[in-house]
C-alpha cells in the first residue's frame, strides 16, 4: 500500500534525480530522463501502447488523452483523433529493435520549427535493475531556447508513463 502512494507522490512532486538538458546551444538541445524501476522489459511496449492511459490530458490538443494511439510498427502513427474524425499526427514510429524504440517526434509547438527531433526510448539492465531511458534530440534554428519548456512537459510525461509502467495504473491526476 506505501508503493503505489510513494509513487503517487514522486509523480506528483518530483523530477527524477537523472532528468535534464544534457546538453544545449543555440540551434539544438538534448534531454535525458532515466530512472530505475520495478518493471519487466516486456512490459514496456505495451505501456507505451498504453498512452491513452498515462498521457497528461493537457498536453493534447483535443484535451483528452483517451484520443491518443501509438502504433510501435515502423512507420506508425504517434496520433491524436479529433472529434471530427481526423488524426493529428504528433509523431512517427522510425524503428523498433529489442532493446529500443525510436520516434521522429515533433510534438506540439516544436511542429515547423525543428529540422530533428527525436525520442528514443530504451532500457538497460545493472545487476538485474532496469532503467528505462528516454532520449530526446532536438534540433533547427533558434530551438535552444526552447528546451526547458520542451524538458517541463517531457519530464511530465516520463514521470507519467514510469508510474504506468510500474503499476498498471494510471498515475493520479
């Protein structure tokens, strides 16, 4: 019962010890966010399939994460449906190997102004501890000054889908 309500807590209040621009200039930056976790790497695809349910709402244009489909495939669709029927789509699915995942992700206000943008997300294991990894790369003209705004809501959504992944459940709103 402590779990799931510490849980509850660092999602709510902390950033992971390991997030962080790890590197900025002007035309690029990187964000890192790694944590160790109580998890299978099994479980991951399936919790990032699982976006509807760990995706914080505000961070949709619809306002609702239920809109929200992934699809792991290569080529698949990081997408939001509207309620007139059309997709929004967020990013794509550029390959899927055994230990990673890697997405050409434009999100949100970065859509038009990047020349780059990817997320990796992956995972390692140390002394049978895994640590999912999420990566993300950001380049084009000016970017730099965007990646604390871009690291706030990709912090968010780590935290987010970390606490899916460990509890099968959605994290508390």
């Amino acid at each position: 019962m402590l779990r799931p309500l510490l849980a509850a807590v660092l999602v709510l209040c902390a950033t992971p010890a390991s997030a962080e621009v790890v590197a900025r200039t002007a035309d690029s930056f990187t964000l890192r966010y790694a944590e160790a976790a109580d998890i299978e790497p099994d479980e991951i695809p399936g919790a990032l399939r699982g976006l509807s349910r760990w995706w914080e709402p505000a961070h949709t244009y619809t306002g609702s994460a239920a809109n929200l489909s992934l699809d792991l495939t290569p080529g698949g669709c990081w997408c939001e449906k509207f309620p007139d029927g059309t997709d929004f789509d967020h990013a794509r699915t550029v390959s899927a190997g055994p230990d990673r995942f890697v997405f050409e992700a434009p999100f949100g206000p970065l859509r038009g102004k990047t020349t780059s943008a990817r997320l990796t997300v992956s995972w390692q294991a140390t002394n049978d501890v895994w640590t999912p990894i999420w990566t993300m790369a950001v380049e084009g003209p000016g970017i730099g000054a965007m990646a604390d705004t871009v690291d706030s809501v990709m912090s968010n959504a780590y935290q987010r889908w970390l606490y899916f992944l460990e509890n099968a459940a959605s994290p508390p709103t």
